[in-house]
C-alpha cells in the first residue's frame, strides 16, 4: 500500500542475524580492501600516485563528482514536479548517507526519503511512485550502459578484453529479456497486484466497520502519479536518468586521468565498458555502497594486461573517484541530518516568535469566566494561564487587535506559513477533500447547497467546496489573502470579523484553525453558528492541547506559537465550549491518518449540528 512506508523498514530482523550480517559484510569488506586490493596493486605506490596529481585535474574530477550530486535528485523530480530542488536534494543526501553505511541501508534510505518528503507535504501515493519509477529508470540505465559501451568501443575501433565481451553479451540478452518483463509486467500490475490491495483495503475497512472510501483507491492514486509521470514525462525521467549515470563516469574518467593513467593505455570506451559492467553488479546489494565490490570490480577490470606500475596507477584513480563519488556524499549526508535536526532544534525555542512593540500587546481574561488566569509559563513577551475556575490555558499578555492585524495582514504570512510551497498545498488539498467527506456524511439527507468559511485565506478549502458543487462564500481577517481568494474563486469574501456579519441561513459553517486565534472563542462561535439555518453544521479543526506531543514538549511543544494561538482547548475545553452555545457533536476525530486530519498528530477535526 503506498500510503505508508514500505514493510522493509519497519520489520524486525532477530538481533542474532543482524549480528550475522553485520560481520559477513564487514568480512567482506575487509577481503576486498586488504586480500583483494592489495593483490592488484601495492597501497604506498598507490598513495603516492594520489599525492602526485595536480590541483587543477583534482578540481575537475571533484566538479564532475559535486555534479553527479546535483544530478541525483532531477529523476525524483521528474515524477514529482512539485518537489523543490532543495528538499530532493536532503532527502537524496540523507538516504545514500544510510544506504551507504548501513547493512541493508537501502531500505533505511527508502524510509527516511518518505519521513524526510512527507513531512514537507508530500502523499505516500506520490513518494511511493517516485521510488519505484527511478528505481525501474535507473537499472533501465544500467542494462543501457553495458550496450552503450560495445557500440562506443565498435566506433572508436577499440578492442576489448575478452572478459568483458563476454560479459557484455550475457548482458545484454539480460537487458533484453529484463525490458520484456517490464512490458508484461505493466499490463499485468493492475489486476495481479494492484486489484488485491485495494480488495484488501476494503476488506480491512469493513472490518473496522468504516464506510468505504469515496475517493479513488490507494492503488489508484499511486497508479495515476505514474501513469501520469511516465505518460507525460518519461523523457525527462530518462534524460535525467541517464546524466545521472554518466556524470558519474565522467568523474571516474577524470580521476584515471588526474592520477595519470592516459587514453593510450585504457580508452575511455574502455572505461565505460568496465564502468557499465560494475554498475550493473553493484545493482545486487551485496555490501552498503557495494563498498570493495566497485573498488576491486574496476581496478580489476581496468588493469588487465597492464604492467605492474600502470595498474597502481589504476588503483589509485579508483581511489580517488570513490573518495569523492563514495565518502564525500556519505560524509555530506551526514552533515545535513545533523544540521537538519540542529537548526530545528533551534527553531523550538520560546522567544522565536519576533518582538512586538509594547503598544501591540494586552493582557486578557478567560473567554466564559471572565477572570483573569493564574501563570504557568513565561514565553518571552507572552505567558501562557490558566483560568482558576475553569482550566481553560489562554495566553495573556497577547497580542491586541493592532497586533494581530500587522501580524496576519501581511502577505508573507500566508506565503511564509501553510502556502509556502506546492507539497504543502497537496496535503491541504488531502485535507480539504477529508475534512469535506466528513461534513458531507454529517449533512446525510438533508440539502447541503451554501458553505460558509471563516479564516479562508487564499480560499483552497472554498475551490474544493465549489467543485463539489456547494455554492460558496467567506470571510477573511487579511484584506491581501482576501483579494486574491475572491479573484480566485468568483465569490463574496468579507473582510473583517465574523461578529460584524449578518446573520444568514447556510448550510455549513467551517473554520480551520483558526478558533485558537481569535480573542473571544465563545462570541466567535455564536457569531458563527448564526450564519448558518437550523440543522446546519459546523465544522471545525485546531490543535490539541491534550495531545502526548504538548503534554511532552511542553514550552517547547511547535504549536504554541503564544503570538497566534490565543487559546489552547482540550477535548474536553471543546467539549464545553459547545455546550455553551448550545451545539450537538457529531464526530470528533483526532486519528492522523483520517485524510481531514492527516499527519497532524496534535489536532482535531470537529462536526457539529445546530439543533432544528
Ligand atoms: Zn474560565
């Protein structure tokens, strides 16, 4: 199933045999570079074949190898266009790091690659379609290379060793046989494989007594990313694909040639020969990075029937290319998980979210109590209370009506925060189709015609609320977010507060996220609750302050955010805010997995009817 990480990662191997694996591989290893090696060509002479070569041919291989690295995000993007080049790139970096050091790492890489993509946004439909399309690509490429490699050799007049074109022929006839599979295979993905998963999807469904999906099945949505992908860009995927690969022999190149091993002696058809046969046998994951396969594989290849000296001369260039195509990556990959988590880190503590002038901030009472609260945490120029009589947590000092409105009518803060980018668009379109599944099962029977939003924003609930035919209005807090949604959509938007409007009769009132940043929740909800008729609903979503993420975290929890959020509810807290004005709950759903809620382990979507 594509919308979770692949079971590889999350099976237990038995502690007895990853102790078994770990010390086969690490033997293995240790064959290659002090039994292997050191047959084909004596260490010292290597390293001073190293020490000879020029600062500017050293700099040419480490631009072809910096190079490769650039190139190794572009396939993944070519099945998601909407990923940003940086963010491939980590997540590329991140899991060779992995696939690179750890026994079996590939599939440790394949699961950081979904944490790393999902949480910038990104579906398991489309992260699940991008491994397996560049993972199909690239040994596509690898069965290419080998052929590539004759027909240069052919054209350039080169003879090969016999080895290799012995090999050459099994290879091919391999790359064939592999291509008709690939054929055959995808006519018979839908119904031998695909067909089961979704039948067994149901099934769990029924089991749990869940209604079925409406929208398409998993297998579907993963199946469009790639019928879409290879349909439209398969171009591009094999374009990249293939720099990918040479690139990566360019700086094998340019490393024989800095430490001096000329085209006299082994021609570059010759090396992409030899290249192409090692990258084909490196695709059999026998030790992390095929680390001491790809070392000895081409040393020995390169160096048959050379003299002694030209063979170090070999050893040393391959060397050189696995410093910089192997440990540097390796290395940098590292380098960046730590970075990564370091600056996140950083971005958790109190006192992150700006400095406002004295003028911006007011102290505060509780919402239905009105009394002011008792101190449980300082957070720089705001504090977070709690109401004696009550218990609802609020923030107080807080920021004022100026405030807020210099705060949210800026255009960067819409731009900086849920729409800075394509992936977090998907998932709010995720949500917005969850979260109007759920309003359409609480509106079951009745007309569900008008929708209302309140906090729309850049208006992408409201699209997906009018393409499901509900005629459509809003009301936002910042004029700029309002302009561009009403352009957008065609439709009324407000500017202002939901108080100053006038009471209606629609269907459905939604609001998310945003009843945490409002200065009076209960007058809110009652303005609220006036624009929609008798038996309409209301619904809603906002963090939860009952969550194990901000009892844990607790001033360091990411969503107190004390300059926006004003009010932090439980369940309970909502509960009884309900009450208060007199709404029926309908369904409360807290599971980050539903599509309403998905990944939002610290929220909750919440339905509710307005009695008839
Ligand atoms: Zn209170």
């Amino acid at each position: 199933m594509p919308e979770a990480p692949p079971a590889t990662t999350t099976r237990r191997t038995p502690p007895g045999r990853r102790v078994i694996v770990g010390v086969i591989t690490a033997g293995l290893i240790a064959l290659a570079f002090f039994g292997l090696m050191p047959a084909l060509a004596d260490y010292p002479d290597v390293w001073r074949a190293i020490q000879g070569v020029s600062v500017f041919s050293l700099l040419v291989a480490a631009a072809a190898a910096v190079l490769n690295q650039l190139l190794g995000p572009l396939p993944t993007m070519a099945v998601i266009p909407q990923l940003r080049f940086g963010h491939a790139l980590s997540a590329r970096l991140a899991s060779t790091t992995a696939a690179n050091t750890i026994p079996g790492g590939g599939a440790v890489g394949v699961g950081l690659t979904y944490v790393m993509l999902g949480r910038w946004g990104h579906t398991g439909a489309e992260i699940g379609a991008s491994v397996a399309l560049t993972g199909i690509w690239n040994n596509l490429v690898r069965m290419l290379l080998p052929t590539g490699a004759l027909l240069a050799a052919a054209l350039s007049g080169i003879e090969m060793p016999s080895l290799v074109d012995g090999a050459l022929i099994g290879v091919m006839s391999l790359g064939v046989a592999s291509i008709a599979m690939v054929i055959v295979l995808r006519s018979t993905l839908k119904d031998r494989v695909l067909r089961p998963i979704d039948r067994f999807v149901a099934w769990v469904r029924r089991l749990l007594g869940k209604p079925a999906d409406p929208g398409d099945s998993p297998s579907q949505r993963f199946l469009g990313i790639i019928g879409d992908a290879v349909g439209t860009r398969w171009q591009r995927l094999m374009l990249t694909t293939l720099a990918y690969h040479l690139s990566l022999y360019a700086a094998l190149l340019a490393a024989l040639r800095a430490v001096g091993v000329d085209p006299g002696e082994v021609h570059w058809a010759e090396v992409l020969a030899a290249f192409s046969l090692v990258r084909l046998i490196s695709a059999i994951p026998i030790t992390p990075g095929a680390l001491g396969v790809i070392e000895v594989g081409l040393t020995g290849l390169l160096a048959s029937g050379l003299t002694e000296t030209k063979a170090e001369l070999v050893a040393a260039g391959v060397l050189l290319f696995r410093f910089l195509t192997y440990a540097v990556p390796t290395v940098a990959g590292a380098v960046v998980g730590v970075a990564r988590n370091r600056s996140k880190a950083k971005g958790m503590r109190p006192g992150r979210w700006g400095e406002y002038p004295a003028e911006q901030l007011q102290n505060a009472v509780c919402f239905r109590c009105r009394v002011r609260g008792d101190l449980r945490w300082h957070l720089g120029q705001f504090a977070l209370v709690d109401c004696p009589q009550c218990g609802q947590a609020f923030m107080s000092p807080r920021l004022n009506h100026d405030g807020r409105l210099a705060l949210y009518g800026a255009a960067e803060y819409f731009d900086a925060g849920v729409y800075r980018n394509d992936g977090a668009k998907g998932l709010q379109r995720t949500w917005a189709e969850g979260r109007l599944d759920l309003i359409d099962h609480a509106v079951d029977g009745s007309p569900r015609e008008s929708l209302f939003e309140v906090g729309c924003a850049y208006g992408m609930f409201l699209e997906a609320a009018q393409a499901r035919g509900y005629r459509v209005a809003g009301l936002e807090f910042s004029p700029v977010a309002a302009g561009v949604a009403s352009q957008r959509l065609g439709c009324t938007i407000h500017v202002g507060e939901v108080v100053d409007l006038a009471v209606s009769n629609h269907d459905v009132v939604a609001f998310w996220d945003v009843i945490e940043h409002v200065p009076d929740p209960k007058a809110f909800l009652e303005a609220a609750v006036r624009l929609i008729r008798p038996g309409g609903i209301v619904a809603l979503s906002c963090p939860r302050f009952d969550s194990l993420s901000a009892r844990l975290l607790r001033t360091r929890w990411w969503t107190l955010k004390p300059h926006k959020h004003i009010w932090h509810f439980t369940r309970a807290d909502l509960r009884r805010l309900l009450t208060d004005v007199g709404l029926a709950e309908v369904r409360m759903v807290r599971n980050p997995f539903v599509a309403g809620n998905r990944w939002r382990i610290d929220s909750l979507v919440l339905v509710a009817r307005k009695p008839v």
